[in-house]
C-alpha cells in the first residue's frame, strides 16, 4: 500500500527510537518523531496488510531521497489517524510497526531539512512479509 503526506515547519525528526505519519494538518514543535503531515492513508486498507501478513517492509521517498526500514506488525493497530513505528516492542492502538530498525533520526540530514516544507510531498509504501519460520 502506498499514502502521501506533506512536510510542516515544526518538523525536527529528532526522535531516537520512534516516527509517525500523522493526518492531522497541523503539528507542534513537541512532535520530535513526525515524519508527515496531512497524510492520505486508508485503515481499511491497513487493516488488510495486518491480516495477511507479519512484517512491513517500507519505504519513505521525498524526491530522490529515500530510506528503506523493516518491523514487525503489530496485529492490534486500529487508530483513525496517526500510524507510529517503534524500534521497542511497546504496543498502542496507534503504533503499526514494532521493533523496527529505523527512527526519525535515521533519515539524512537532507531529508531532515526537505521535511520542514509544509509543500514538500512525502511518499510512503508499506510492503507485507509473511513469516516464513
């Protein structure tokens, strides 16, 4: 499945062990680990990835920049609005991704700088991966 989001000002991706995509519009400098605002995701579409599979592999793309990570899905996300990963294994109705390899920190310096643009478009894919074990 793929979404879009937009950059915002406030956006630091300074968080070490989390990001998140958010559809709210509007964020405030608090939000070290947000990555997108205003995003497009559908929970149905969500809901079906978690069904038919265990892992995501995803990739972030802002122009030519891209970061690739790999978690393990958490089988009981259902929020509305925000989807978060997490390097921990710490479980919410809003957290997607568990014990995953990145975190906003990880992205480049330039994609750090391309994501305080409220204009900049973001792209998101999220590729399910049965267990194979």
């Amino acid at each position: 499945m793929k979404f879009t989001c937009h950059g915002h000002p406030h956006m630091k991706a300074s968080h070490a062990s989390t990001f998140e995509f958010t559809k709210e519009k509007e964020m405030t400098t608090q939000g070290t680990c947000i990555l997108g605002v205003h995003c497009d995701f559908s929970l149905k579409e969500i809901e079906k990835l978690i069904e038919e599979n265990d892992f995501i592999e995803g990739k972030i793309k802002i122009e030519k920049e891209t970061v690739s990570f790999f978690s393990k899905i958490n089988k009981d996300f259902c929020h509305q609005k925000e989807i978060v990963f997490r390097k921990s294994g710490f479980l919410s109705e809003r957290t997607l991704g568990i014990f995953c390899d990145k975190s906003a920190h990880d992205l480049s310096r330039t994609m750090r700088k391309m994501i305080k643009n409220k204009n900049q478009n973001i792209e998101v894919e999220l590729l399910g991966k049965k267990n194979t074990e």
